[in-house]
C-alpha cells in the first residue's frame, strides 16, 4: 500500500462532468488499496472570472483581498470533488490550505511555503478516507491571513504536502500525457519522455517547457519527492522526475546515444532590452544590473558586443520577462545621466529555444550540430547562454517554431507516431 | 462618533456596478465620522448556482462540504467590496467568519452562533479601517470546520457582531424601504412601519414578513440591539426595531388609535395535516404530536373539532411548514396502528394571514373587526389562533392576498400613496 499525492489542474475539473470523471480516477486509486490525497486548482476558468471582476471593481485591488477572493475558486472545486467522491461510496473531506496546514510567508499573491503541518490531513486518511486539499493556498503563520502562491502554486502544494507525509510519490494530472522532447503542437513528432532527473526537469522549466513550474520541481529535488507528470485524460502512464538518471545500472534501458537530450523547450514570453552607447569601461556592467535589480527584474541572458575601438563605447543586451518590461525601463532611464548611456533598445519579438540533457558541456559535438541545424533551416542567433546541461539561444519570434522543429529533428528526438495533445491548461 | 454595523443582501452587491455603488454608502457613513463594520452576503444568484452545481455532482452532498462550496459565495463579495471600498480611498480590509472570530456549533447548514469573539474586527476600526465580514458562515471552536447558519443566516451575523462589538445601531440594508404594514407587491396602499418593538417584529416575522429572519431578531432582543431596516438603493430612513414602544413618553408621534396595529403579514409557505377519525380520548392528541416531534417538524396552528357524539371520533388538524410534509407523514403512518386514527388528508393550498400589533389580546374588538372584513370579502376563515400581539386565521391560498387587502383597508392602514418596490432579495 503507497501513500500517494494526486494534483489535478483546472482543465481537469473545469465542469461538473468533469469533476465526476476525476472522481472515479481517485476512487480507483483508492479502492486499488492505496492512501489518496488529492490537491486541486480551481475550476477551468474561475480564476481568470475573478481576476476580470476584481478589475471591474478597482484597477489596483489591494493584494490581500485579490488573494481571499482567488481562494474562492479552490474552495469550490475542492468541496465539490469531495462530493463526487462520496458519491461514489468513498469518504473524502475537503480542507482549504489552512485546514491543512500549509504555512506561508506573508508575500501575498507570490507567498513562499515556510512549513506543512498536515495533521488534519493524515488524521483523515488514517481513518480511511481521502483528504482533498485545495491548491495554491495558504495562511500566514501569525496573522492567520489567506495567501496564495502564484503560478504554479497547485503544483507546489502538491510536492510540498508530498514532502510533508513522506509520500511514496507526486501524481500531477494535467491535459498531456507527461513530458515531451518538445511542445507537441509545435513539433506533432515530439516523442513522451519517460524518466528525467529533477535537473533537466528544472532546465526544462526554466527554459520554458510549462508542464510543471520550477518552483514546484525545486521542492521535489529538495525533499527528493519522486514526481509523476501524466494525464487525467488518457489514463497512460506519463513522465517520472527522481534523482535517479536513466542508466543501464538501475535495469532501465540504456539511452540511444551519449550526450542524452531530454529535449527541446521553448519560451515566448521574454523580451530583449539593448542599453546602447555605454562607455567600456569597468564595472559599467555591473552598475547597469545593480540598476536592474532594484527594478526587481529577473535577467535571463546577458550578451556584451565588443567594444568598437574608435568610440571607446560598447552595446549591453539582456532578456527578461516581459512583465518586468516597464519597471525596468523606468529604472535604466532615471539613471541616464550615472550610466552615460546614450538611448535604450526594447525588443519583445524575441524567442528562446533551449536544449536540454545531461553531459551537454562536455560535448562539444553538440553545440555544432545546434548551430548548424539552425543555420541549414536559414536561422539567425541573435544570443547563446549555456549551462552545465542545456544551451539556450535567442532567435526572432516568428522563427521560433522552425527553429524547434529542426533542433528536434536534427538531434533524433522525432518519434513514429504524433503525439496527442488535450485542450486547455491547468493552474 | 458612532459604532455601526451594516448589513448588505445578496441583491444589494449583485455585480461590480452595485458592488461600487454600496462602497460609496460604506465610504459616506465612515466620512461622516462613525466606525463602520459591514457584513455581506454572497453575489446575486451566487448561492443559487453553487447549489445547482453540487446537485450536478451529486443528489445527496455531505453537509460539510456544501457549507465549504457555499461559503465561497461571500469570500468573493467581501473582497471586491473590500477592493472598492480601498479604492475610494478609505482603508477596509475582508474576514471570513472564522477570522472575524464567528463560532458556531457543529450543525452544518444551520449553525447557531455559540460566541463572537471580534477582536480582528476591533483591531481594524481602531486603526480606523473599515472591517467586512463575511455573512451567513461560521467556525466550530473544536475541529475549525466551516459551517453556515443557514436562512437569514447573515441578518444573524450582523446583529451577532453588532452584540459583541457593543456597536450602537445593526442596519440591515436591502431592497425595501423598511417594514410595511403589510406586503406592497400585495397592498400598493402598505405605509412603512417607522418603529418597532422586538416582539412586535418577531410575531410579524413568524408570521411570514420576509423583511427581517426570527433568528436575527431574537438575537437583537436579547442583546438589546436597536435594527435598522432600510434600503441600499433609495438612502431613507427606514424602520427601527428596538425594546422602546412608540409612545407619547419617549417624546415621540401617539399612534393614531389604541391598540397599535402594526400590519399585516402572510405566508403561503405553510401546509395543512388532518388526521382524521381520531379516538377522542385524553392522551391522544399527545400521542400525535409526539409522533409528529420525532420527526422534526416545526407545528404552527393546531384545531381539534368537537366530537361526533355517537361515533366518539374527532379530527385533528395543523399546519407546518411545507418541507417538513413528507417526514410527518411517515411518521404518523407509521404510528396508525398505535394511533388508531382512520386516514391523513393533506392539503398545500392553505395560506396563513396575521393582524400584529401591541395590546390586541385585551381588545376585543379586534378580532371582531377582523373577522367582520374577512366575511365582508367572502372569505372563509379555516382555523384560528392567537398570542398576545397577533391574530392569524388560515385561508385558502387563492384567497390570501384579498384578504390581506382587505384587512389591511379595515384596520385604516392604507397609505396615502404607493410603496416602492425593488426587484429581487438577499440572502
């Protein structure tokens, strides 16, 4: 008998039907002897419903009360699930993320889980029945005030409720059917990868892949929670996150070739600021970024043009988020006159592909062959980054998908048969 | 500077439009220099959908997790009425039932309310915010489960809060000007009622006055706090409901005669049991109504008819509330042997029609003038009864509003000109 965590995301009860057929999914995960605690997002839609009437009522909703009201979402999937579950002659009670004892900071509409004291919840299974824990929520330790986690909060709770009853595994149900060597609906050959160790999971994440958030994967390579990404829908058996790489020693197949690529991820939503004219002298850079850290932007990738002899002057380009966008321009431009920058640069048609797989730095056969597959399918770099398991470039936005496509094909990764993709994505 | 807590109906905050318009309400009593706690019911048809929804889920939801799924309901309005009330400028901050300190027992979907203990509540008028609390919900102190009071469950919150924080007057806002002395949607002539004792408003609230729940006035009596019936739409005074009779003394109008009519109410919501053939011996009548306790029905009116001498059988008859019809009847069925009563008749179409008003028992021409207008009208009178300020006679229900005009008219309650009704109720 395995004590297992089961997370199922907005698209997964977006409807009373919907929420009845999870119902079942957790009833034979119960009645198969195993101890069930479910987390669940709100409803398919409801938070973006909220959000929309927050925004009818104020235009800057203090953030305390926009956390109560998201909160409600949960609160009904999660009442409502357990009803389907009793339903169906199994006891379940549902528990808001106090009830449950998840404990956060006081940083709301991103708060930080600081400890899970899950006994309500481990009182409730250990009398046999499923204990349903609402997603993305928590409560300050102090002023017993609702928080909520942000994105990827449902995630988080789940791994973090994991870690806390020592549970033999993480279930996260989502509209696909685990991890892909790419975006199914970009590249339709992108094979399921079956095991990956929590830190080309964590390389995936960051580089844009949207299964599972890295704060999420984080916490599962912290507590070493083993993390199951599969689907609601197909029932199949999805992608496995552990410590443990895919090797010939722990009786799993060795993999096709040597670096191993998990694959190929990608991201749309950053943006590339360009400070021009900046006199190459030292520590320049590093006033630059000072500024851009008080602006409490998160840099990504950093590139330096080599200074033209002539001018003494050299170009500075960085990609960030593009929310930190306008924060940060107001920084850099109120410290025009310190910096003696000449003008600023802003460029939100950028996208990153990355790749991803372990033992990458120390082959450099993989770099060439990225490089000339981009260059054969007639695309320009515009910025590199690489790390100990992935290289990541900068390409223009309407070349991204090409761009996937050929690194896909070029390193092996297309499969024989296309893979299914579900609508919808969960919180 | 006085302490108030403000009520709001589910129709007063039924989208942001309204939701802004109450803020501004909320915004004009704290500028005026007083506290201001307010309690609000959950959006509109808000219940309504989330009830329907788990009956999509469900036929039979566990009590517990219905008070969970309903709940929600007020955490969205209290925090966008929060969100426009901050964004008028003035401090307010959302609770929940449990925050604002609310405990109830454990008697999920019609908690009573067993302590308030406000002190989150206090804390945030004394930095000078105003507190919203969320209405019709509670805690139990033991196992912090989420209960509800269930009907007129936040009118209940309200005066519960207005008790404990020893506020100075309880208004309960909603879509009518105040208490009339009869129904305006029935009596166009009905005059709103400018004062009113506890117990007069009790009796008219049992007798089927929407306006005010038993429960909530009752909490007022004991606490002895003053209610203040108005409207959030029209901004007039409304009705007072305190311990203070409206007398020459208090400095304040005589009423135009002696006794004090205070109106008329009606309620359709009740049904008529007879049992028929009874053995009319001493303990019978016991025996039935026993019978009728154990399953849970709350008995209104009770009429024995004389015996038929020769056959030494009665009949006996009583109404309760429609709801309770199915479990009475099962019951007595299962009793007939014991019982020895030949057959049950049941009859929904019964309408209840009560004249309130102090002094009425020691007048005598009371009910004489009330039973000459109903005979007036042709309308037959099916059963009697009477308490010290109120008279209620059973009608047919197709008669009921006839009658209620044209007691109404007898007793020279008619206004001079109509009452103003607006759309739709609150919880």
């Amino acid at each position: 008998m395995a004590l297992i965590v089961q997370k199922y995301g907005g698209s997964s009860v977006s409807d009373a039907e919907s929420i009845k057929r999870v119902a079942k999914r957790i009833a034979e995960s119960k009645r198969a002897g195993n101890d069930v605690v479910v987390v669940v997002s709100a409803m398919g839609d409801t938070t973006d419903e909220l959000l929309d009437l927050a925004q009818q009522v104020t235009p800057a909703p203090p953030q305390r009360e926009l956390d109560i009201l998201l909160t409600a979402g949960e609160r009904i999937s999660m009442s409502l699930l357990a009803m389907a579950i009793n339903n169906l002659g199994i006891k379940a009670k549902s528990f808001t993320g106090q009830q449950a004892g998840v404990i956060t900071d006081a940083v709301h509409g991103k708060a930080h889980i600081v400890d899970v004291v899950p006994s309500r919840v481990r009182e409730t299974i250990e009398k046999g029945a499923v204990a349903i824990v609402a997603g993305f929520q928590g409560v300050t330790r102090d002023t017993n005030d609702v928080t909520t986690l942000g994105r990827g909060g449902s995630d988080t709770t789940a791994v973090a409720l994991a870690a806390g009853l020592g549970a033999d595994v993480c279930e996260i149900y989502s509209d696909v059917d685990g991890v892909f060597t790419a975006d199914p609906r970009i590249v339709p050959a992108a094979r399921k990868v079956e095991r990956l160790t929590y830190e080309e999971m964590l390389e995936m994440a960051a580089s844009g892949a949207k299964i599972l958030h890295l704060r999420c994967v984080e916490y599962g390579r912290r507590y070493d929670v083993p993390i199951h990404v599969r689907s609601s829908f197909s029932g199949k058996e999805g992608t496995l996150v552990t410590n443990r790489p895919l090797t010939a020693e722990n009786g799993e197949e060795l993999p096709m070739e040597d670096p191993i690529i998990t694959g190929v991820a990608h991201d749309r939503s950053e943006a590339k600021i360009t400070v021009v004219g900046v006199p190459d002298v030292p520590g320049t850079a590093a006033r630059i970024f000072e500024v851009v850290a008080t602006a409490g932007a998160n840099i990504d990738m950093i590139v330096q043009n080599v200074s033209a002899a002539q001018t003494g002057l050299t170009d500075i380009s960085f990609t960030l988020p593009e929310g930190d966008v306008p924060g940060t321009l107001a920084a850099l431009k109120a410290a025009q006159d310190e910096l003696k920058y000449d003008s600023l640069q802003f460029d939100d048609q950028v996208g990153k592909l990355s790749l991803v797989g372990a033992g990458m730095k120390s082959s450099p056969g993989v770099s060439a062959k990225l490089f000339g597959a981009l260059r054969d399918a007639g695309i320009n770099i515009e910025m590199i980054s690489t790390s100990e398991i992935r290289i990541s470039v900068v390409t223009r936005e309407d070349s991204l998908d090409d761009a996937v496509r050929a690194v896909h094909t070029a390193f092996g990764l297309d499969g024989e048969t296309e893979a299914v993709v579900y609508a919808g994505t969960g919180r």
